[in-house]
C-alpha cells in the first residue's frame, strides 16, 4: 500500500517525525523524486536507504535486494561496494 495512503495527514516539514515501517524509518519530505523500486513520483524516503520509497512494497522489494546483495557479496566488500557498484 502507498505510504501517502497509509499515511495522509502525514505533514510534509522540518522536524516532522518519521514513520517507522518494519524496522525501517520514512519521512515526508520534499519535491517528488521516482521511486527508487517503480518510479512513480513520492516525496516518502527511507531514512537508512537515503532514497525515495513510495509505498511498502516497494520497501520490501528493496530490503530483499539489499539483503540477497549482502548475503552473496565475497567477505571483505564494504556495504558502499553492495550498495552503490
């Protein structure tokens, strides 16, 4: 479900608190950027990812990435090496 469904009072400002989401915190903030998973505009980012998430779906999706990447990377690469290459 989209976080702006879930979540529509959310306010959209400094010092609004984040929303935490099976272990996973998100914020309302911003101009609208693609979701990082399906690229529908959101103005929701997942705090740890630093990137925008739209809805828990897509969160999930990207947590199961994050963790198939962690879980086969060769012993020794940092997290920016699984992240960012």
């Amino acid at each position: 479900m989209k976080f702006d469904d879930l979540y529509p009072n959310q306010p959209m400002e400094l010092g609004t608190p984040d929303i935490q989401f099976e272990g996973s915190s998100v914020w309302k903030y911003g101009e609208p950027q693609p979701c990082w998973h399906c690229e529908e505009l959101t103005s929701w980012i997942d705090i740890s990812f630093e990137a925008h998430l739209c809805s828990q779906e897509c969160e999930r999706a990207k947590w199961e990435e994050f963790r198939i990447a962690f879980n086969s990377a060769p012993k020794g690469e940092t997290n920016d090496d699984i992240l960012f290459n």
